[in-house]
C-alpha cells in the first residue's frame, strides 16, 4: 500500500515463480540451519522482487494473519495448528496435503478517512450470493475511534476477508470484488 506499506492481502499458495520459489527454499533453509532452529514452529516473512527472497522476520511463532488457522488449512487440507502442537510436544507432524489446486487467500480492508468504527453492512448476504467466499470479519470493535496513519498504524485496518477458489486468478477476483 501506499505511501506506508502495509500488508494487503496474503495468497496461498504463492504464485511466485519456480526460479522464485527455489530461491526462496534455498533461502529458507540456510536461515534456519543458521539459526540453529529444530523441531520447533517458525514464522519466516519475505519479500520477492525479481525472483529474489530477501528475508524480512524471522519468529519463533506460527503465522499470523489468518494464515495459520485459515489458508493452510483452506488450500491444502492439513490442519496447521494441530501440527503445531504435535511438533511442541515431540511428534513428526502430517504435512501431506489431503488438497491440491485449491487457493486460499485474505484481503485486508482499510478505513479511507478517520472517524469512528459503525461496523459492516451488507457481508452476511455478499457471503451467501459470493461462491468461494468464507469469511468476512471485523478487526476493530464498533465503536471504535479509526486514526490513520502516521498518527496510528493500528486502527485503520477495520476487516478483513477469507476466500478460497481452484486458481489463483479466480481467488484474486473473489478478493477484490
């Protein structure tokens, strides 16, 4: 986003290039062998430009955002927080996808001018009448005071939107409209 960068929307799988993706595997796994991370959960976020990975967090914690408990799950079938769990405890977990060629993706949407929070209208019939969509969900209580940024980086983030589809077009068309 523009002019402060902010995260939104997260897609998986990425639609990011094999060059791409081989970079960032690579990438990924030098990190954590430098780390000394084993048998443990990691959040790992980059950025690709240029079928390039440059690393910008690295977090001893799951994925935030929906991802964990929405997109993995959605798009491969294999229960994210259940392996989570059987890693911390010492088991192997299940990574073998029960789903293939199903996308999952989150769209954030943000408040365009300052005010207070009403809430949303409309998303219980647009979830009915829109094939693909799953969930629509407030992030901020009604009621709230919205401040945009640079005063805040934290209100202005008022829902965000869950979407599944069997391409990745399709799913950035649910996403978007």
């Amino acid at each position: 986003t523009t002019p402060f960068p902010f995260e939104s929307q997260h897609i998986f799988p990425s639609a990011a290039s094999d060059k791409a993706k081989l970079d960032v595997q690579r990438k990924i796994v030098a990190i954590v062998q430098a780390v000394g991370c084993d048998n443990c959960t990691l959040h790992i976020e980059g950025k690709i430009e240029n079928d390039k990975f440059t690393l910008i967090e690295i977090n001893g914690r799951p994925g935030g955002g929906y991802i964990t408990t929405h997109l993995v799950p959605r798009s491969t079938g294999v229960d994210h927080v259940a392996n989570i769990i059987r890693v911390a405890i010492g088991q192997v977990p299940e990574l073998r996808p029960l789903r293939e060629g199903s996308y999952a993706g989150i769209r954030y949407l943000f408040a365009e001018k300052e005010g207070q929070f009403s809430g949303l209208t409309g998303y219980d019939q647009a979830i009915l009448d829109t094939g693909g969509l799953d969930n629509v969900m407030t992030e901020i209580p009604v009621g709230s005071t919205i401040t945009l940024p640079p005063e805040s980086y934290t209100t202005h983030r008022v829902a965000s939107v869950v979407a599944h589809a069997p391409s990745y077009d399709i799913l950035l068309n649910i996403l978007h409209n």
